[in-house]
C-alpha cells in the first residue's frame, strides 16, 4: 500500500508507484505512521478474511478501492486507490476496531473452507499466526491514520 498525495489519477502515478516500490524493494523500513508505503506481507488475505466475519469496515482496506488504469498488473488484480475522503472514513472505522474484536473470528476450519492464503498446517501454529496479523493490524491502523491525517490517498496493490 502506499500514500502519497501527490499521484491521484494524475498522469506520472505509474513512475510514483515504481518509485515506492523500489524503495519498498530496497528495504528502507519505515514506523507505519511515517511511511510512504505499507507491505502487511502475506497476511492482507487473513486480514480481509477476519474484517469481512467481523461485518467489514467503511471501506474495504485489502479488496476495495476504485480500479488504477496501470502499466504494470499485479499478482492479485488491478491496483486500486482510496480518495483522501475514503481514507479518513477507513481510518475511523480500523481505529474503532480493536484486534481482538476481530481474533474472535479466527476460525481455522472456516478459513480453509474459504481457501484463505497461506494459513497455519495445524491449531498449534494458530497463536503465532495472531501474533503476526495482531502486528500487522496495528501497523495497517496507524498507516490509515498517518494517511488520514495527511490528507493523502492510498493505492492499495496486492502482489
């Protein structure tokens, strides 16, 4: 995911979106709330998973947006985008939703069922996994409120 206020649908979005993933590429880490791009790694399909169960947020942050006419393609669909209104709105409701509120819908059985991407081999690997979404929900939480607070858009690309 990225933000920048500076792309929208402006022409030049493919070089700024090439520019980011370089960067991404070279590993310059960044705290969530300072940084230009966000990678929630392999657990965007978890997360999209818990967040639907859980009733879904005032934007869908891992599926939603509005199709970004781009260059490149990417593993998992078109990029999309969030207008800086949507961002704020996104921003509002992760903020009103705790992790655990979402834990509670981490149903092993129910995943697989619904061919979740990269899930645990057995209920022992299951805390370790909560773990890791409950960090990456908090970093995917302050990267929407940096966004919001900016004024930014966000491209969301799922690769």
């Amino acid at each position: 995911m990225t933000c920048d206020g500076r792309w929208t649908t402006r022409p030049g979005a493919q070089e700024r979106i090439d520019e980011l993933g370089d960067a991404w590429a070279d590993g310059e880490p960044h705290p969530p709330e300072e940084a230009p791009f966000l990678s929630i790694e392999k657990t965007w399909h978890k997360l999209h998973h818990l967040l639907a169960a859980h009733g879904g947020t005032a934007v869908d942050v891992v599926r939603g947006g509005a199709e970004l006419p781009l260059e490149d393609g990417t593993d998992y669909g078109p990029a999309r985008y969030f207008t800086p209104g949507e961002v704020a709105r996104a921003a509002g409701s992760l903020a009103e939703t705790p992790f655990d509120a979402l834990a509670g819908h981490y149903d092993l059985a129910a995943m697989r069922s619904a061919e979740v991407y990269l899930l645990p081999e057995n209920e022992a690997e299951v805390p370790l996994g909560l773990k890791t979404l409950r960090e990456r929900y908090g970093e995917l939480v302050r990267f929407f409120a940096a966004a919001a607070g900016a004024g930014d858009a966000v491209v969301l690309m799922l690769a």
